[in-house]
C-alpha cells in the first residue's frame, strides 16, 4: 500500500550528489598530488645519475692513468723476469702433469666408493601388503567459508533493512 504522506526527505538526493562530488574531487587531488610529489622527486634523481656519472667518468680516467703506468712496470719487469721463467715453465709442466695423473686417480677410487655406496642404498623390496600414503592431505577449515559466510549475512541484512525502511513502497512484503 502506497502513502502521500510527507517523509521530509526531499533533499536526500541532492546531499548524496554534493557529498558524492566532494569525495571525487578528494580522490582526483590525492592523484594529483601524489603525481606532483614523484614528478618533483625525479628530478632530483636525474641530477644525483648525473652526478655520478660525471664521477664516474673521472674515476674511470684516473683508472686508466693508473692501469697504463702499471701496464709499464709490468713490461719491465717481465723483460728481467724472461730469463727464469723458462726454467719455471718446465718445472711448472712437470708440476701440472703429476697433479693430473694424481687427479684422475682420485676420480677413480671417488667413483668405485659412489657405486658402492649406490648398491648399498637400494632400497629393499616391500614385503607388506598395505597400501603406502604418499602424503596426507591437506586440511580446510571454518576459514574458508566464514568470510563468506559473513558477506551474505551483511548483505542480506542490508537489504532488509533497506525493504524495512521504505515499508511504504514495500508494506505488502514486510508485513
């Protein structure tokens, strides 16, 4: 059953428009400004990458000034050192080929004790006759469903109370 009588709601339609629009332009600021702030940041950053390139490239020559000079004494020394690292090389090639003589022995007798550490960790046959579980499984609880759970109970109270509240539009349904 629908009523004419006076509910002093009128201007209902124009606070929720006003407080809407007021809450839009909140939102757009808060982007705007947060827009604001990174774009003034980043010219900051830009003159910091500069900075330190610009330090870079002097640290860079510095180094090479430095590596050429030790590149020079290298040299000379090499020239004094030529003479004894003849007899050095020799001995040095004798060196490696009993390292690697020693090597593959080694690699030898690691690979005798691998099998026969693999023979031994074979796993016996089974023997009983119930099943194996490979893993339990996984548990659910009261999580899973209570939050929706809740959502529906809100909802649903949110609608009566909304159908409650314009009983004049909707009287025959909550009678």
């Amino acid at each position: 059953m629908y009523s004419d009588r006076r509910t002093n709601q009128s201007g209902s339609v124009v606070v929720f428009l006003i407080v809407s629009t007021l809450l839009a332009a909140a939102v757009i600021g808060g982007i705007y400004a947060v827009q604001k702030r990174g774009a003034s940041a980043e010219p900051a950053e830009v003159q910091v990458a500069q900075n330190t390139q610009t330090q870079t490239d002097q640290d860079k020559a510095e180094q090479a000034q430095r590596d050429k000079e030790a590149q020079e004494k290298a040299n000379e020394d090499a020239k004094q050192q030529q003479s004894t690292t003849d007899e050095a090389a020799k001995k040095l090639e004798a060196d490696k080929k009993a390292a690697a003589d020693k090597a593959e022995a080694d690699r030898q007798a690691a690979a005798k004790q691998q099998q026969a550490q693999a023979d031994a960790a074979k796993p016996m046959p089974q023997t009983s006759t119930a099943p194996q579980v490979a893993a339990p499984l996984p548990q659910t609880g009261p999580s899973d469903w209570l939050t929706q759970a809740l959502t529906v109970g809100v909802l649903v109270a949110a609608i009566g109370i909304y159908l409650k509240s314009y009983r004049h539009r909707f009287g025959s349904l909550l009678r």
